[in-house]
C-alpha cells in the first residue's frame, strides 16, 4: 500500500505503513500518550516503549503482520493501527488501534480501521479479532463506524469482539 492524506482537525497527515527506521519515532509518539490513553491500548500500565518492543511493533512483513501509521507535518507520528494474523489458519488477525491524544475523536480512528480492513482483506485476512476495555466506547463506535459488526464475549470488563471483514 501506498501512502495517503487526510486532514485532520486543520492538520494534513500521512498515512503510510510503518517502516523499520520508525522505532525512534514510535518511542517519542508512546512517551506523549495519557496514561488513560496506554490503558486503554494496552489494557494495563505500560509507561515506556523499551527499543524491543519498537523494533518488533515497526519490523513487519506486511502480510502476517502488518501496519499504518500516521505522520504530522512535523514528522511526528500521531497514530498506529496494526495487525498480527494468528495461528493456526491465519484467517484471523488481532487487530490494534491508537491515536495520540490530541488527535483522538476527530475521526481518525474510523479512518484506520477502514484502511486497514481493506489492506487485510486483499491480504486474504477473513476476522478481526480485538481486546477491548468494555467502558472503550470510542473504539467500539469506531469498528462499528467502519462498517464491522462485532460478536463479542465479556470477562472482567475486557470485550472480546470478533469481527468479519469480508
Ligand atoms: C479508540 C481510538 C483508536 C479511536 O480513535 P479516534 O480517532 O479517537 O476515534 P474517532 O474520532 O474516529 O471516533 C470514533 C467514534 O467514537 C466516538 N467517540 C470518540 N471518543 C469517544 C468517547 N470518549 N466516548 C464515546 N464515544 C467516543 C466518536 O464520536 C465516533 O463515534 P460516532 O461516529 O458514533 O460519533 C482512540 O480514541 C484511541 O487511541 N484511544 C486510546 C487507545 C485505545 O483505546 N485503543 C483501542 C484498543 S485496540
């Protein structure tokens, strides 16, 4: 896939897969997050990125595992939306999303989620599967927002949503 542009609230942003040379950048964007923001995407603490994780989150192959970041004019990234196709058929892929907080709520989330369906689907990707805190309306307005219709199961306020792309 090639790069994008969307303006968001005023801003003209870049939408493009994640490089491997996006670590650093990846690092700064996580030290901006609130904290509520890293809860909500990592349903847990998680202050710091350490330089493993970056290099896992920006070295994919593109096709079992795959993402889209978007990048302000200033070359700062402002979102991240992944996914890692799972075991054992790789028909299903747990699929991410985050938006720095000062973007969020401007439809970009919708935006990822629309874009990264379609790159799934025509890498042959059939369900989106997602962990989402239960009280996490906005990503659940977002999936729905982007045409997904999720089945869901519930334990200890995490949803667990299943989503056909097809
Ligand atoms: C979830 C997230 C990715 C959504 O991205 P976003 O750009 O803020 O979402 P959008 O602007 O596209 O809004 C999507 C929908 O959520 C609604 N929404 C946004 N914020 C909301 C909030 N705090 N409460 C309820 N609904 C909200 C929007 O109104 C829209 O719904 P609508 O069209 O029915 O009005 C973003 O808020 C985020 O990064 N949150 C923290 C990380 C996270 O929750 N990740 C999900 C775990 S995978």
């Amino acid at each position: 896939m090639s790069s994008t542009s969307m303006l968001i609230d005023g801003v003209p942003l870049v939408i493009r897969p994640i490089r491997a040379d996006d670590s650093a950048a990846l690092r700064a964007m996580h030290r901006g997050f609130t904290e509520r923001t890293i809860y909500q995407r990592f349903l847990g603490l998680h202050p710091d990125l350490s330089p493993t994780e970056a290099d896992y989150f920006t070295h994919v192959d593109g096709v079992g595992r795959f993402a889209l970041v978007a990048e302000d004019p200033a070359g700062a990234l402002v979102a991240v939306a992944r996914y890692d196709r799972l075991p054992p058929d790789w028909r299903s892929a747990e699929v991410a999303f985050v938006v720095a907080d000062a973007y969020q709520h401007h439809g970009l989330g919708t935006a990822l989620v629309s874009m990264l369906r379609e790159h799934a689907r025509e890498a042959g990707v059939q369900c989106f599967v997602a962990d989402v805190l239960t009280t996490n309306l906005a990503m659940q307005h977002a999936f729905n927002d982007a045409g997904l219709c999720a089945s869901s199961t519930r334990d200890h306020g995490v949803a667990h949503l299943e989503m056909p792309i097809l």
